[in-house]
C-alpha cells in the first residue's frame, strides 16, 4: 500500500492539539496544495479565511454550537462557496452593456450557481485536510458555522453571495490522539452500488446498524425513552435544537442570496 493511501485510511478528526504553533512555511505548503484543488471550469468558486484574532476564534466556539476546543486549535479556516467575487468581476466587466446589445437580461447568481460553489469551496477544503494530515497535522470539521448566519455574516462581514459551508481546525494532535482508534464506518454494500440507487430494507438496518446498536445498550447516558440507535439519532442530531437552527440559518442564507 502506497503512503498516500496509508494516510487516508489513517485519517481521523482531532480535536485535542499540543501547545505548538503551525509556522508560516508550513502554513504556506498547506495554501499552495489547497489551491490545487479541482474546481468547476477553473473558477475556484471559493475564499478562505484564516480566522486569526482569538476573540473571533472565542466566538465562533460559542456560535459554532459550543465547542471550546475550535477556540484552542492555532489554525482555523473558514471555507466560503463565493460567487460574489465572480459576479463583481462581471459588473466591473460591463457584462450588463453586453447583455443589453444581446437583448437578454444580465443574470444573477442564483441556486445552481451556490451548489457549484459549495462543491468547489468544499473539495478545497478536503484537499486542505490530506494536505494538513501528509504534514503530520490533525484535522476537524466543523459544519455548524451554517448555524447563526447573521451573527457570522457580520463576524466576516459577509456580502450577499458568499455561503459560508465549513469550518476547519487544524493542529499538531495532542498525545491523547496518538493511537486513538477511528471511527468505524459501514460496510461498503450498504453505501456503494451499481448503476442505480438502490433502497435499503429492514434486514439490511438491522445488519447495517448492528454494532452501533450493541454499543447503544450498553452506553449509560441513553436518551430517555430511546429504544435504538435510529430513536437516539434522530434525538441527538436530527431533531436536535442545533440542527433546527442551521435550517433556519441556511434558509436565512438563501432569501439573501434569491432576493431581487
């Protein structure tokens, strides 16, 4: 097995780091591979913010669904799927004197045009992950910087098509992450399938879900009144006042964006 692959099976989020700073040479190797990322029609529908000042930082550990340890990580990364920065170039490139002498109406960016840049600003954003872990550093996501759009519209100063899609933390993992055992995932029959989708039954969850289940009886903080992994879930995430609100923030993001 080549080294490349050894580091993706390898991969696990870090949320604990050392007292250690990323330094600027590092930081850099870290950029230069980031923006190499594949990106639609070469656009790099996308901005990176490197979030620096620790009161931003304290925030956002607040904001961000309460996590202390996004306040402690020395490098944090704010991905944005950006059309604004294109759309700019278009006005500034009298675009709306072209449309007129074609006889159509210049257009805006609209829903098609966010999900391309969320897709670019996120393959971005994984390339900056195994470009990090190749360097020793430790990674996490964080995807409830979709929750509280206003306050971190303003946080950023934020214009109108500019969608922020994730967070990440980077660091030097703490000695309580070496060795830590991964995540299990599914098995592979359940996630990945020939030429067509293909719906799951109740004997494939029962199979599919086993080990999580196993595990579930015997955690002692289950949820009241919570049967299976699927109740807990949905409890816990799913239904959860966090997930609620990041549909209210996405939302919020999207009259922005559709507005006239």
């Amino acid at each position: 097995m080549n080294d490349t692959l050894q580091l993706l099976l390898n991969r696990k989020s870090v949320r604990a780091y050392e007292d250690r700073e990323i330094s600027a040479e590092t930081k850099d190797l870290l950029l230069q591979a980031t923006l190499r990322a594949p990106t639609a029609g070469n656009m790099m529908l996308y901005s990176i913010i490197e979030v620096a000042d620790q009161a931003a930082k304290d925030t956002l550990a607040q904001t961000c669904d309460n996590q202390p340890f996004i306040a402690r990580a020395p490098l944090v990364l704010l991905f944005l799927a950006d059309y604004q920065r294109w759309f700019d170039y278009f006005v500034h490139s009298d675009v709306a004197g072209l449309c007129e002498r074609r006889g159509e109406e210049m257009r805006r960016p609209q829903e098609g045009d966010l999900f391309l840049a969320c897709n670019d600003a996120l393959i971005a954003a994984q390339t900056a992950v195994v470009a990090a872990e190749s360097l020793g550093i430790g990674s996490c996501y964080i995807g409830d910087i979709m929750e509280n759009y206003e306050a971190h519209r303003e946080l950023f100063q934020l214009p109108r098509y500019v969608f922020p899609i994730c967070l990440i933390c980077f660091g030097y993992p703490a000695r309580s992450q070496i060795g830590r055992a991964q995540p299990p995932r599914f098995d592979r029959k359940f996630i990945v399938f020939q030429d067509r989708y293909r719906r799951l039954d109740g004997a494939e969850f029962t199979e599919m879900y086993q080990d999580l289940q196993e595990r579930f009886h015997k955690l002692p903080n289950a949820p009241e009144g919570v049967e299976n992994v699927g109740q807990a879930t949905y409890v816990r995430k799913f239904g959860a006042d966090f997930s609620k609100e990041m549909t209210r923030s996405v939302q919020a993001i999207l009259r922005n964006w559709e507005s006239a």
